[in-house]
C-alpha cells in the first residue's frame, strides 16, 4: 500500500501562508488606533508647546456679554493651528465657556478678543481662564489640561 500525504515542502509553505495572512488581520485591526494615537500625540504636544495670556482684565459689552483680551506668546504650527478658549467663572462657581476658532491666525504676540456669552443670572466676574485648544481630525475640540493664564 502507497502512503499518500503532504510533502515537507507544501506543508512548509502553508505554515507561512497562514502565519502571514494571520498578521495581515491582526495589522488591520490596530493600524487605525495606532494612527489616531500618533495624531492625538501631535496635537497634545503643540497644546503644551502653545500659550495664551490675558491681557489685563475684561469688559463687559452688554449684560449677557464679556469681551475678554488674549494675546499668543507662543505656539500654533502650519500643521495644528491653536487657537484660545476662554472660561468666565461668577461668585456662585457658575462657568460660561466660548471658543475662538478664528483667533487660530494670530501671530506670537498678537491681540485677540473673545467674545463670552454670559447665560441670564450670571453674576459677578471673579475669574478667567484662557486654555489653548485645537482640532483633531474629526473636528472635535482639544484642550490643554491646565489654563495657560489666569485671571482673578
């Protein structure tokens, strides 16, 4: 009786098949998450490589807004453009919040302002925070953990 099997060879060359289309999967599968990691490193670096101050204090333009002054010091590339977003705090702990996506054109030392809707009952000013932020690719906004400048 003749024994009938794979050779060495094929048996060989089919242990590599399977071993390459097993990591062609398995790339897959993380090459998206580790190209969104990278992109977020990016624009987490530029965040701590950005900083807005504030220039003196704020004035109010009407009852429900606060024209608040930013001037860049530092940051922004061609690449991530930076731009501020201001929080108004009152007495109560109430916060008021705006972004300034047009402010991402200035230039170091450059004067912004900032426009901040005051929600109705909002008492006075005791504080403001400038935090530099920036767009990832899926246009969601990225702050700074810490504010770059601080006014009380």
């Amino acid at each position: 009786m003749q024994k009938r099997g794979l050779s060495d060879i094929v048996a060989t060359v089919l242990i590599i098949l399977l071993a390459i289309a097993a990591v062609v999967i398995v790339w897959s599968f993380i090459s998206g998450s580790i190209k969104k990691t990278g992109g977020s490193v990016d624009i987490q670096t530029e965040l701590f490589d950005s900083e807005f101050d504030l220039a003196g204090s704020y004035s109010l333009v009407d009852p429900n807004t606060a024209r608040v002054f930013v001037i860049k010091k530092s940051g922004g590339s061609a690449e991530i453009p930076v731009f501020p977003v201001v929080v108004v705090k009152d007495a109560n702990g109430v916060t008021a919040t705006a972004e300034a996506r047009t402010l991402d054109t200035l230039n170091n030392f450059e004067t912004g302002t900032v426009d901040v809707t005051l929600p109705s009952g909002f008492g006075t000013i005791v504080e403001i925070s400038v935090f530099a932020a920036a767009l990832d690719r899926d246009e969601n906004i990225i702050t700074s953990q810490d504010p770059t400048d601080t006014y009380t």
